[in-house]
C-alpha cells in the first residue's frame, strides 16, 4: 500500500508534530506500507533531507498553471524511478491531508483550487482521501464556497477539529454521514527532554507567533510586542522570570529577540526537534503562547497554559479542554494579565487546574485514538 502524507512538514513544528504523528498511527497498523510525500527544494517546507530521515519516498507532483506537470513523469522508465523512489500520482491508495489551518478565507483561494482539482483526480482514480482533523473556515467568497464544496465531494472522510469549522462546513454541504468531529491528534505523542531543560530555571515559557501580526488586519509588530511586555512585566512582578521557547521559524525567533531586548534580557531557546519542543511545555510548570500546537503539548500534559490567538481555533481549543479562563485578548492590560497569571504562579490555583487539564485531556486522546480508528477502517478498503 501507498500512503501520502500531505500538507504537513518540517518549517512549521506544529505541521511535522502532526506529520511524525500520522506516520506513527498508520506505519504500525501498516507497516508493510510505503509512505510519499511531495518533494520540496530546500528553503521549502519539504526539503529532501528531512523528509529521507523518515523514509519517505518522493511523490511525482508539480502543479502549475493548473497542469499537473508530475504526470510527465509517467514516460520514465519503471525500473528508472524505482531507482529515484519516485511514486506517480496513480500509484497512491490513501492520501492523507494534514494541512492543519489552510482552507479558509485567511489563507487565500489558492489552497482550496488544489485541493479541489486534486481530489477530483484521486477520486477518479479509485483512492481513498481523506482529510484529518484541521480547522476550517470560513468560507464567504463564492469562489471559496464553490471550490471547497466540490472537493468535499471527492472525499471519504473529513474531521473537522472543533465545534465552529464543523458548523462552517455543515453550512456549505449540511449534515453528512463523512464529515466527523475530531480533536487534533499530536496529543497521541510522547514528547522528549533535550539535554539544556533545567527544571528550576524553565518553569515558565513564553511562545511567540509571528502569525498574530500578518494575519490579523491593523495589527502591528509594536501591539503584539507590547502584549507580550506586559505579559513579561506580570511575571516580574511576582518574582517569576520565564523564558522564550520558539516553536517555529526565523520570524518568531526576531520576536523573541526583540522582546527580549525591550525588558532587559530573557533567555530565549530555539528547538528544532517537535518532540524536544512538546517534551519542554510538557514538563514546564505554565505557558503563556500563541502557537497553536504549542498549547496543544502544554494542556495535553496538564500544564496549565495563558493562549493569544488569531483565529477562532484558539478559543475553540480552549472550550475543549474546559479551560476557557486561559484565553487572553491583546488589549488586555497588565491588571487583567495578572489576574488570569494567577491562575499559573500560584500553587494551589495550578494544581487544581492541571487536575481537571489531565482530566479532559485523558477524555481527548480516547478521541482521537477513535478518529484514527475510523481512518484505518476506511484505508483498509483501499
């Protein structure tokens, strides 16, 4: 069996968690598959390097000018691209779509046309499609509305990853047998402790995202990082000094820097590895961040965590867990910060909180361990 491995890799931590997560789950009820990933040069998101580390083979796919230039690859001997580990598109008997928060208004047609000219092939070729749980939404363009709606049609199985892209979708094509709740599945896996974690000097981190700039309309570099000096300055005046952990790339490395330099110095770490990254908000005693899938790894190991975010998946994975005093806004000011930093500084509070986070998220990964049941049952019949 050929099983692709689609819009997850290894820029974006939160994008190779839920890849390394997949492969995980399908390789051990799988593990005579062969798994495919489409190629990237270097600077992308795919570089070969990364993705022969974890054994995957390279998937003949270049779109452009709305031609699948990947087909040409078909006039190559067999013998030629086994000898390259090239895998042709018809090749493929599951495709799984990890793409974690890309089709929606936010992100731009583009995406959504891919996806809908690609499930349009893959279904005429036999193989099974399915999207795992991602957020979605929303869609109010008509192009928008059309392209998705369209390629839903194509697909055997969708999670949507929280109550609001549920309802976004449902509004498009109602209530159908294929289209599940899911929870975000990286809870699944066991983070790891790198070598540098010091237990007393790393008990409270702080996780920038880049993304609440350029993705939310009249947002400045200068309103976020004020947010985050306050955020700094209410730990300080407890007599808490946390740390910055990056969780991505370059981008959140430059607000880390620059936040660092406005209050007189923090340390800031850079981890490349997801696993040592879930490992660190793992074992921390708070967080405060907006990188999704880094909240994910604190409240999924019972660490109580502060969220700022900029979409509606923020709010949404705090509903889940049961803990939607933990969402914090922008504006809010150094008054309100303390208060809701109470809730992690002191020690009965963090206690109490954790207890009832080990609680849900015990409750979560039952439902996830359940979604990849589905997918397994729908692979089998590729």
């Amino acid at each position: 069996m050929w099983i692709e491995i689609r819009r997850a890799g290894f820029t974006n931590k939160g994008a190779e968690l839920m890849l390394r997560a997949t492969l995980e789950q399908m390789s051990s009820e799988f593990p005579d598959a062969r798994f495919v990933m489409q190629p990237g040069h270097d600077s992308s998101s795919s570089p070969y390097l990364a993705r022969a580390r974890l054994g995957f083979y390279q998937k003949a796919s270049l779109w452009r000018y709305r031609v699948q230039w990947g087909d040409f690859a078909r006039f190559a001997p067999s013998k030629l691209r086994e000898m390259f580990g090239l895998v042709l598109d018809h090749q493929v008997d599951v495709i799984l779509d990890a793409g974690g928060f890309v089709y929606s208004d936010q992100w731009g047609t583009g995406p959504v046309q891919e996806l809908r000219r690609s499930t349009t092939r893959w279904r005429r070729r036999g193989a099974k499609v399915i999207l795992l749980p991602q957020a979605f939404g929303p869609f109010t363009t008509p192009s928008m509305r059309s392209e998705f709606s369209r390629a839903f049609e194509n697909t055997d199985l969708v999670f949507a990853r929280d109550q609001e892209s549920y309802r976004n979708i449902v509004e498009l094509v109602g209530e159908q047998k294929k289209l599940r709740l899911a929870p975000d599945f990286t809870n699944l896996l066991e983070g790891e402790l790198p070598g540098w974690f010091n237990a007393q000097a790393h008990q409270f981190c702080i996780v920038p995202n880049a993304r609440m700039i350029d993705k939310q309309p009249g947002v400045r570099s200068s309103d976020y990082l004020a947010f985050l000096e306050r955020v700094v300055a209410a730990f300080l005046n407890r007599g808490v000094k946390p740390f910055v952990l990056i969780h991505e790339g370059e981008e959140d490395h430059k607000l880390g820097e620059a936040l660092s330099a406005r209050v007189g110095g923090l340390e800031v770490r850079v981890e490349r590895n997801p696993l040592l990254l879930k490992g660190v908000l793992g074992n921390c005693l708070g967080t405060v961040g907006s990188r999704y899938h880094g909240l994910i790894s604190s409240l999924s190991s019972g660490v109580p965590s502060l969220g700022i975010g900029w979409s509606h998946k923020y709010a949404e994975l705090f509903s889940e867990y049961e803990f939607p005093e933990g969402m914090l806004k922008l504006g809010d000011e150094k008054s309100m910060i303390a208060e809701k930093l109470d809730i992690l500084l002191d020690t009965r509070s963090r206690q109490e909180a954790s207890d009832r986070l080990m609680q849900k998220s015990e409750q979560i990964k039952t439902q996830a361990r359940a979604m990849w049941g589905e997918v397994i049952k729908v692979a089998r019949g590729a």
